[in-house]
C-alpha cells in the first residue's frame, strides 16, 4: 500500500542512508553507492534518510544525493529525501534560531538547491533551546522553500506533543526493532498514533546484529562504531546473540532471512490497532541486501506471539548507546 509523504508515494520500507558514507569498513566508491541508491529506488524503498553529518563535508548523504542526481536525474521527482542536522562538531547539538540557519543552509547547498530536501529534522532535541524556537526557526525554512517539511528524531512524547501544537511535524525518528522496544514503552509510539505522525524506524535490524552476521565481537570491523556499544561488549556479546539465535530459528521455519523477520515485526506491528505508521529504514552497503530488506513479509498472529515471547524472554543487555551519547537523548516530560 505505501504511504504518501510531501505528495510522493512511497513503499511501506524506506532505506538508510548513513552506512554509505560513514562507519564502512571499506570506503566505497561513487558507482557502488549509486548502485544501492538505485536498487531501493528500484525496489519502492525510495523513502531515504540520510545526515548532514554523516560523513566529511565532501562525502555525505547530501552529497552523494547531489552526486546520484547528476546521473540519474530522472530519480529525483521519485525520492522523498529525509535529513537530519543542527549537529556540528564533535556532534554538537544547535537548534537555535541561527544554528538551524546554518544547518538548513549547508544541507541546501550541498545537495544542490531548494526542493531537494523534503524533510528536515535537528538530529537531536538540544536540552538548552525551546523546541519552540527550534520549530519557529525552521518553519521559516519551509515558507522559504528550501526544505518541504519538519521531522524530529529522538525526542519524549512530551516534546512530540509540544512540538505538534506549533508546527505540523511530518515524521519522527527513533529507534525500532525487536532489539530495542523503548519506543513501544516510553510514550512515543502512542503519542505518534495520537498525532498520526510516522515512525522513522532506524536501525530496524539491531544496527546489524538481528541479520546474524556477527557471531562475536570480533566480526565487527575494525574501527567501528559498534565496537563501543555497550550491546557489543564482550562480556554481554554472547548473552545478547540468545535473541538472534531465536529469530533466526523463526525465521528458518518461515524459510525467509532473519531480517525480514524484524522488518516484517515492524511492519505487522503497525497494523495493530492504537500504532502510529511505522517507517523501517534499514542500510547496507550492498545492492542485493537492499532487494532482500524490501521483501515484506507477513506474520501471522502466532509468529508475532513467538516473538513477543523472544523479546521479553531475551531482551538485550546494556544500554543502546555509550553513556556520553545516553545523555543527549531527549528525556523531557513536559
């Protein structure tokens, strides 16, 4: 069925862009990324969510987009393109008035112009600025039309309820997959059916672990960003493979890959009555993995029990993100 975003249709799977431009183990190269672009394209997977951040200033989701363009320029009118900002050195949140002009106006212009960007959302909630200022501030932008609309990322149902009341916020990111729930349990998912606004669900397939590609944490690449999650430590490594191991026992019974499995989770959850839209946005670096992620799977009421049983008979240890990274989430409750 798909969704429709700034009059676009889209698939009921978007694609993530941050993996081609940041954290790779090898770095890739222009036509290999514009392969996995045009495959999601390809696949109706043509919702993408990149970062300003993601990447140096001469290689990110803004620009390769810019890049892929050039190409194939009949994609353009094809993609909604979501991006966050306001994040600056060292990942420094800004969202006030002026840090939004700069984040806004550096995005434009790395992806080549007004109309490129259909979503725009700070990649965090910053604790010293009124979520009002930060709206008010891109909501000039809208009305200038360098961007079509206002998401948000990580933010308290409380703040997506405040936010609601000033400005039409068009998507909310978060974190979603069987190996992080917190969405279904801190307000958020309800606040969003309330306000039907959707889920960006990132990292739908446990920032890779729910693929069952890691079976230590020695198969991390080296310098990867993972490697510092508390849910990859070696000492809770081996505990948290317990839920993998139980999907893909689920998964080889359905004859589908475990990562359709979670994607399909998401997907069916969001049919339930009281569930907002749910978006999941995977990455990967490879055409063929972007084709097997847009396969929707569809999982009967028992298979969804099994894996409610596998979540709370096996849910993960250790927080999402490292600690200095915990304390930038937006805990707001009023």
């Amino acid at each position: 069925m798909g969704h429709t975003i700034q009059g676009k249709q889209v698939g009921n799977i978007g694609f993530g862009m941050m993996s081609l431009t940041f954290s790779t183990a090898k770095p890739l190269d222009d036509e290999e990324t514009f392969a996995v672009i045009k495959a999601a394209v390809e696949s109706g997977c043509n919702y993408l969510n990149g970062g300003e951040f993601y990447g140096t200033p001469d290689n990110n989701s803004l620009t390769l987009l810019n890049k892929y363009y050039k190409k194939y320029p009949e994609d353009k009118d094809k993609i909604v393109f979501n991006t966050k900002g306001c994040a600056f050195e060292k990942l420094r949140i800004d969202g006030s008035a002026s840090g939004v002009k700069i984040s806004v106006e550096n995005s434009v212009r790395l992806v080549g112009g007004k109309g490129r960007i259909d979503q725009f959302e700070p990649a965090r909630k910053d604790a010293n600025v009124d979520i009002k200022t930060t709206l008010a501030a891109l909501q000039e932008h809208v009305e200038a039309g360098n961007i079509g609309g206002i998401a948000l990322s990580e933010v308290s149902a409380a703040t997506i309820r405040r936010a609601a009341k000033v400005a039409k916020i068009e998507a909310v990111e978060w974190e979603l997959s069987l190996w992080c729930t917190d969405t279904l349990e801190n307000g958020v998912a309800e606040a969003c059916a309330e306000l039907d606004i959707p889920i960006l669900a990132y990292s739908p397939l446990g920032k890779g672990m729910l693929t069952g590609q890691f079976q230590s944490p020695a198969d991390l690449p080296e310098g990867d960003y993972r490697r510092t999650f508390p849910r990859f430590q070696p000492d809770v490594f081996e505990g948290n493979l317990r839920l993998v191991r139980e999907v893909e026992k689920l998964a080889a019974k359905k004859g589908c890959t475990p990562g359709q499995v979670a994607i399909g989770w998401l997907l069916t959850l969001a049919k339930r009555p009281g569930m907002p839209r749910i978006i999941p946005i995977p990455g990967t670096t490879r055409p063929e993995r972007v084709r097997e992620n847009a396969v929707e799977v569809e999982l009967s009421d028992e298979e969804m029990a099994a894996l409610e049983r596998i979540i709370r008979e096996f849910a993960p240890a250790g927080t999402r993100y490292p600690a200095h990274q915990m304390e930038k989430l937006d805990t707001s409750t009023e």
